[in-house]
C-alpha cells in the first residue's frame, strides 16, 4: 500500500475533476468537499482517468493482502452438477443446506450476454418459492452472463452464482420497476416521489442467501451514472441488492460490481451477515456506496474489500422527520477485518441520515487507504436522533485526507417541513489503537453549540502527518484522551495513564460472535 501511495502526487489539489465530481455519500452535502483528495507520493496524471486507472490495478493487490489468494475457501466446490447441491464454504459464514436445488438453464437462462434472463429467473424463482416449506431452494446460476431486469428473490433461497458466472444488470429503467419511497426517508434520495427497485431485491422475506464460488453480480452502473449526470434521470436509482423487511441475510464469496447507486442495502432488517466480499465501482461513480446499514439490527460484516466512488460503508437510520416518525433505529453492528479504500469520499461514515437514532457500533481490524476521509461522522440540525455508544479499534490508515471527522453541517433536507429545532445527540464515541501515516489532518472533532457531543475517548492514537499537514481541530465537544498523537485539542482533557472508560462498549458483548 505504500508503494502504491507513491504513485499519486499530481492527483491531489487543484484538479477542476475533482471538484466537479463532488462525489461525498450524499451528493447534496459538501461538508468536506473543499478538501484536495488524498493523494500524495510521485507525479503521474492530474485527472479523473489517472485515478481511475489507479484505483482498478488496486483490486488484484488488496484482495490478495487481504485475503489472500482465495476469498472464498472454496476450492471443494466445482461446477459440476453434482456437486450443485453443495453450498456450504469450508469456513464461515455457515447457512442451510438447501434439499432442493434448481438450474437456471433448465428455466430458458441463456449465458451470452446479450439474451434477456429476466423473465427465466424469475421463474425460477417462483420453482425455489414452492418448496419455502420444504426446507427452501438452492437457484444455480451456472458460467456465463446473465443480463437481466430487477428480480424479487424469495424466502429459504440460496442464490449460488458459479465461479464465472455473471449477473450482469439490463440498464433500460424500463426493466426496473418503480417502488415506493422508503417510510424513514419520505421520499427518494435524489429526487421527490418514488424510486427503482433493486437488481435483486428482497421484500419481507426470510432466510435469504446470495453466494457462490466468487461469481459476480454487475449492475452496469455506467448507464445509469451517465443518466443522473445528464439530469434525466425519472426516479432515484435503485440499489445493486436491496433488503427490505427481511429477516436473515446472508451475502457471502461473491463480487459486486459497478452498482447503479448503492451496492448492498439492508434496511429494515434483522440477521444479516456479510462474509468475503469484494465490492468495486471506480472512484467517479456518483454516490456509490459499498454498503448501506439502514434502520437494521444485528449485523456482521466482515473480510470484506471495498472499493467505490461514493464510501465504503455507511451507517443509515432515516431522513429527518420521516426517520423520527419511523424511528427504527441501526444498533449490534461489527464491522470488522475489512479493507476500505474511496478517494473522493468516506471510508467509514455514520449518517448524515441518522435521525432514527445509532448505537452499538464497532469496528475493529479494519485498514482504510486513499480516502477523503476514514472515519465521518455526519449530521445536522434537523436530523433530530442519536448517535452513541460507538467505537472504532485497532484500525490502520494510509494516505487519508482527513482521519477523523464529526461534522454537523450537512444540509440536505427530504423538503422545507424539518424541524431546525431537532438537534442530534452524540455521546460515547471511542477510538482505540488508531495508527496511520500519510495523513494531510489528523481530525476535526465539531460537535453543536446547541447540542456538544459528549464523552469523547481517544487512546493510543498515532497519526504521522504530511509535511505540512494539520493536527486536531475541536468545536462543541467534550471527553478525554491519553497517548495521542499529534497532541489532542484542549477539549478532550489528557490522561497520563490508567484506563479509559468507553461508555457504551457493555454493548458489544456477543456482537460478532455469532
């Protein structure tokens, strides 16, 4: 990763692409859009395309780090059809062994890439649907690419895509249906009324699983990027995999490519469990996020490689006074043994949606490289909520913009009826064990003259900065520090030794653990 940090120089401030493509999860929000991107080392381009290029010779070098040769410990596993009944990865995650199993060829599917396969796999889904109450349904997809519409899967469903094979989006909006906007939300996130659906979508369903010998779910993003910059765009884009009300979500040993907007959204559900999966889309790609936590409990995520245009991974809960009204909360998330990298946006980021209120977040093992910003914690008056009991352990940085941030200054609003009044309340936010080097500001810790947020920690902290790079800068917020370096704000008072106290880590016990 240092070497690769070396590559970048000329990319960094004063490129007009970059301010252009002002590409923060959240389009409408430019709380740290003036920041250069991170970009620091020896010259080669000043644009766009040098980043782009950069950022897809990444993949091959983080996926092996990371994970090494093989994500998915599947090597027992072939095509075979007699081995098709076999879904179960020698490692974790662990899910049921289907009794039934289908072919999607024996529905009409036609692997050339260019034959529609929306109405074959959604036959083929209903077959999976008749035997729920038999003990569910495996759906094969066997090699080759599948283009296809937006398909509903059902409950007890095992989606297996073989290695080589392809899901690959039809990007006619035609092929997409239009959903209702979501409750916490009010409305579609880019623009008023409803929005499209998901390539594969889950609605109130149970025990639901996409995997598979590392195939490859692609939602032929260009077309829709293109159409939203072009404004003609009719609704909001729909997700790449879209959960809604589902309990039990498993998406594991697979790649998810080129979403039209946010890759895996998971809102309203309970149970979900994300396990070796690479997520990709290039860094100019508007807005879109690896993956959404949105208004869901009990989460695992982990050994998962991120790298998009719009965040890596973002903690959701509703939109101002449709998020309050809603008020279903995301709480008992880890995140964990990942890889993060997003120039032109946030690694890790809570809100700016949080109005429905966070807590019990942990993250730990996680490295994040050639960000805007590693970790961002975004809200505004308005959102009303909380966000507490958070915290972030023995993470590693590399060439970041900002590593830390708690800014209060989104201004994106569903309409004019919020209430200014609404003020978030943030307390119990822990960092532990944070290193990094290549940093241009090591934190801008901004909390509401209104509302400060509270019992701040940070311990053993280590951030080496650039020449030339800026410390830690504090606004409205309180808590302590010890063993941090640059030196901490006045704010958080220093503590020479003993403990530090996380207030809400009791949370965590179990989380992960599954």
């Amino acid at each position: 990763l240092t070497a690769r940090a070396g590559q970048l120089e000329t990319l960094r401030a004063g490129s007009d692409d970059w301010r252009k493509e002002q590409l923060f999860d959240g389009d409408r929000d430019s709380d740290l859009v003036s920041l250069s991107p991170p970009l620091h080392g020896a010259a080669t381009s000043t644009s766009i395309a040098g980043v782009r290029a950069f950022h897809a010779s990444a993949l091959g070098d983080i996926t092996t780090k990371i994970h090494g040769s093989s994500r998915s410990d599947l090597s027992g596993i072939s095509s075979s059809s007699s081995s098709r009944s076999e879904v179960r990865s020698s490692g974790k995650p662990q899910w049921p062994n289907r009794p039934h199993v289908f072919d999607l060829a024996d529905f009409g599917g036609v692997g050339d890439g260019a034959t529609d396969n929306t109405r074959a796999l959604q036959n083929a889904v209903y077959a999976v649907s008749t035997v729920a109450d038999k003990g569910g349904g495996q759906l094969y997809v066997p090699p080759g690419v599948y283009r296809t519409g937006s398909v509903n899967l059902t409950s007890a469903m095992t989606l297996f895509l073989a290695r080589g094979a392809t899901i690959l989006g039809n990007p006619d909006p035609a092929l997409w249906p239009v959903i209702p906007p979501l409750p916490s939300y009010g409305r579609g996130r880019e623009m008023p009324g409803p929005r499209y659906s998901s390539l594969l979508h889950c609605h109130n369903l149970t025990d639901v699983v996409i995997t598979g010998d590392n195939g490859v779910v692609d939602g032929a993003g260009a077309a829709w990027w293109q159409m939203k910059r072009a404004g003609v765009l009719k609704h909001s884009r729909g997700a790449l995999i879209e959960a809604m009300w589902t309990s039990g979500v498993t998406v594991a040993n697979v790649t998810l490519r080129d979403a039209p907007a946010w890759a895996l959204h998971p809102v309203y559900c309970d149970h979900v469990q994300v396990s070796n999966v690479t997520i990709t889309a290039p860094p100019d790609s508007p807005n879109t996020i690896g993956i959404v936590i949105d208004s869901s409990e009990d989460v695992l995520i982990e050994g998962v490689t991120v790298l998009t245009g719009g965040g890596g991974i973002s903690i959701k809960s509703g939109w101002d006074e449709y998020g309050l009204a809603f008020a279903r909360p995301t709480h008992a998330v880890t995140i964990q043994d990942s890889h993060i990298e997003s120039p032109l946006a946030t690694a890790l980021s809570i809100g700016s949606e949080m109005s429905g209120g966070v807590h019990a977040l942990r993250c730990r093992h996680v490295s994040i490289a050639h960000s805007r910003a590693a970790f961002h914690l975004r809200t505004a008056p308005g959102r009303g909520g909380y966000i507490r009991d958070v915290l972030l352990e023995d993470v590693t940085m590399l060439n970041v913009t900002v590593a830390l941030a708690f800014l209060p200054t989104c201004r994106s609003h569903p309409d004019d009826h919020f209430d200014p009044a609404a003020l978030p309340r943030v307390s119990n936010i822990s960092f532990a064990s944070i290193s990094g080097s290549l940093i241009s500001e090591a934190g801008r810790l901004i909390g509401l003259a209104a509302a400060p947020f509270t019992d701040v920690s940070l311990s053993d902290v280590n951030l080496q900065l650039v020449e030339g790079g800026k410390g830690f800068s504090c606004q409205h917020v309180d808590g302590h520090a010890r063993n941090v370096s640059p030196a901490i704000c006045p704010e958080l008072s220093a503590i020479e030794a003993g403990p530090l106290e996380c207030g809400g880590c009791s949370s965590f016990r179990g989380l992960g653990e599954r």
